[in-house]
C-alpha cells in the first residue's frame, strides 16, 4: 500500500516548521517517526496534501533533568526515553510504559510528541503522561503556551493544538520514589492495549490514567479520592470504570473493559503499594 | 523530488516520488529484493532493515526520509566472497528458517538486537523479536539461531 500523493517540505527548526504549516493550512500534516501517521495514510484513513517532515529538528530530542521535573523534547525518539538514565531515575512509570509502545523497530522510529499529538486513546503514553500530571508545551505563530496533559486530549485522535501549533516539549514530574505500575492487557506482544492502566501511589496519593476506555485518555480521579479517603485497595479498583466510557469492538465488549479496567486498576495498584 | 541513500555502501540516488516508500526504494529502485513486504502495516517486521546501524520498518518510512541516510539490507550482511554474516550461518546451522519469507527481517532484527545486548537471555531475544512475526510459527529455533550467535 501505498499513501496518496503529497507534497513534501523538511523544515529545519520548530520556527520554520510552523512558518510552514500556517502557509499550507489545514491540509498539512506534521511528519515526525512517522509511525502513526503514514499507516494512516497508507490505509487512506489521513490523506493531507503536504508533509511538514520536522523528524530532522534536532534540537527538539533532549531529556534534561530541571530539579523537581524532568523535560523531554518532543522529538525524542521512544528508544531514547526508554533507555534514559534520568527518565528511569526519576519518572521510571514512564520509561517502563514507553518500553511497551510498539516494538523495538518502532520505537527507534516513533517520538514521544509525536505519539501524544496524534491523541490516539489506545496508545501508552497518553494515558501515562496523564497519571504522571505532566504538561505540554505547544510553540505557535505567537509563542508558546503550557497545556496541562489532563486538558490536552478533546475527542478520539483529536486534541486541543491548534492548526498552526506543534508540541515541542513535555514536562513531567519527578515520581519521588513513589511506587508505580504499568498494566497492559492485549492478545500479542505488540498490539495496543486492549485495557491499559498507568498507575502510581505515594502512600495515600495515588493518581490512575486509562488506556483505550474512552475516545480520550481517562484520569480514574474516583481511583485516586477513595485512596485519598483511606481506602482498601479492592474498594478503590472498584471504582476504575467511574469516569470511563469505552466503546465495544472486535476485542472486547463495554462490560468486559469495564471488568478489565477494575482488575488492572487492582493488580496496578497492589504492585504500586508494595 | 531527488534523494540519495547509501544501501549497502553504495549511494543510489534518483528522482523519487514523495510517498515513495523506503521498501520501495530498496526494491525497486536499487533492485533488492531481499527485503521482503509482508503485512505492510508495520506489525510484521519482514521489511526490516538497518538504517543508520540499527533495524527498523522499511515499509512504514518514507525514502525521503531516509534521504541522506546510510542502509544496510539482507544483502549486505555476508562479505564479498560470500562468507555468511555469523547470525546468517547461526539461522542455517540451527534450522532457523522454513519458509524462509520472514528471515530476512528476522535477521536483520536480531543483529541489531545483538548490537544493543551483545549477552542476552532468551527472554530478551524473545522480547526484542517481538516485532517480527512467523507465520510457520518456527520462533524455537529462531531463538535458539539468536542465542547461538550471541554464544560465538
């Protein structure tokens, strides 16, 4: 398969590639690793008619430490974030989700904004991003602005980013030492999740995100107020489903990932208290 | 638009189109064929190649991406006199291979896995294998193949 034709243009810098995408408009796309997006264009499923490929931006892959968070260049690969030593020290929840993102070729290809940008509510890291409390920055014409990761996602594949604005960087908060787990249920290896949670807990907070139970990445919030109120463990994964609204499709059905959802949250939370 | 990718120490420049696939390029415009396409979808890992020392999905890369790039592909591997490359030997001498369409990539997925962990467990060949697929479903000594090369 192959994707319809396009126009393609590099930019060299995060300015000119948003230079670039306010002349081209609403029918350009930004190309970073590529790995959600040409799929989509090979299935004929995205179809815009220039790509702004901004994969060769290399001031945009870092991950620096920043005292009380860590930051992280939009253009990181996965590979990179996975295999950090600050990632792992400081926010490990996140280096071990981004170590189930696809496979080991995809993660050498996939970058972290690029994953976040495409808001695709079965993929790791939004949900992830999510639980950690990160935040986002989008550079536009007029500078740049924060965009918490809780106000980001607005619907399945579609966030609040402007036309005209890229992500350049993530920030997210050091864990300290809190325990943290990562469940991820599917059929093979390298599938998306089925039913996903990002969970962590620092004795009685306790912050849980969904994957793939809304057409958006779900904060359990219900989750973390009943650890709040002290809890047990069994009582707070009951109410993993509260603010989730999944759809059915071939995998599974509503009640199912509802089901899934109050396990994981259960055994994500064991993990992470013990 | 022009590009020029270096495939298997050979620069191979044309006049491509922008969505010119880097499986197409390496098949149809520098003719290796070695590389195969399976589900072209990225899930199946037949068109993996090393670009710039380390595998990835040819299928799912633009040639204008890798533009400028350095490729290496399943006919790169073995030296000038046709000596196997040491995983290639490994896959024949432990049966690694039955209807041979996934081995290219699987090859080519698994010297790059030794690059990055020179001593692995089987568990870890068989965790970073995990975006190569088999449909005679002969992973066994696929795995073994891998371990044997790591153990030379």
């Amino acid at each position: 398969m192959i994707p319809a034709a396009f126009d393609y243009v590099r930019a060299s810098s995060a300015e000119e590639a948003i230079n670039l995408i306010g002349q081209h408009g609403d029918e350009a796309k930004f190309l970073a690793g590529g790995h959600s997006l040409v799929p989509l264009m090979k299935l004929r499923l995205a179809q815009p008619s220039v790509l702004i490929d901004i994969g060769r931006v290399s001031d945009l892959s870092y991950i620096k430490d920043a005292g009380d968070h860590i930051t992280i260049g939009a253009l990181t690969r996965h590979r990179d974030v996975e295999t950090s030593s600050i990632v792992n020290e400081h926010v490990p929840l996140l280096a071990h989700a981004t170590s189930h993102v696809g496979d080991p070729q995809v993660r050498r290809r996939g970058t972290i904004g690029g994953s976040l940008a495409h808001a695709d509510p079965a993929s790791d890291l939004p949900a992830t991003t999510l639980a950690l409390g990160a935040t986002y920055v989008a550079q536009g014409p007029n500078g740049s602005r924060e965009i918490p990761a809780s106000a980001f996602y607005s619907g399945y594949l579609t966030s609040v980013l402007a036309a005209d604005e890229m992500l350049t960087e993530i920030r997210v908060p050091k864990m300290n030492g809190a325990g943290w787990s990562f469940q991820k249920f599917n059929r093979r290896a390298q599938d998306w999740a089925i039913v996903g949670v990002a969970a962590w807990r620092n004795g009685n907070e306790a912050s849980v995100a969904l994957v793939n139970m809304a057409s958006v990445p779900v904060l359990a919030t219900s989750v973390g107020a009943a650890i709040a109120s002290g809890a047990s463990i069994e009582d707070a994964a009951a109410q993993a489903a509260a603010e989730a609204d999944p759809q059915a499709d071939l995998n599974a059905s509503v009640e199912y990932r509802q089901h899934l959802a109050r396990v994981l949250t259960r055994r994500a939370l064991e993990a992470a208290s013990a | 638009m022009e590009i020029s990718i270096t495939i298997n120490g050979k620069a191979v420049s044309a006049d491509v189109e922008p969505r010119t696939l880097l499986v197409q390029f390496i098949r149809e415009t520098a003719g290796l064929t070695g590389t195969n396409i399976g589900c072209d979808t990225s899930s199946c890992g037949a068109c993996s190649i090393h670009l710039d020392g380390e595998a990835v999905k040819s299928c799912t890369i633009l040639a204008a991406q890798a533009d400028g790039g350095s490729v290496t592909t399943i006919e790169g591997l073995a030296s000038a006199d046709g000596t196997l490359h040491p995983m290639q030997q490994a896959f024949m001498e432990n049966h690694g291979l039955q209807c041979g369409y996934c081995t290219p990539g699987m090859v080519m997925a698994a010297t790059s896995l030794l690059n990055d962990i020179p001593n692995p467990s089987e568990e870890d060949v068989r965790i970073g294998l995990e975006g190569n697929l088999c449909r005679c479903t002969g992973y066994h000594n696929i795995v073994q193949a891998v371990l044997a090369c790591a153990n030379k």
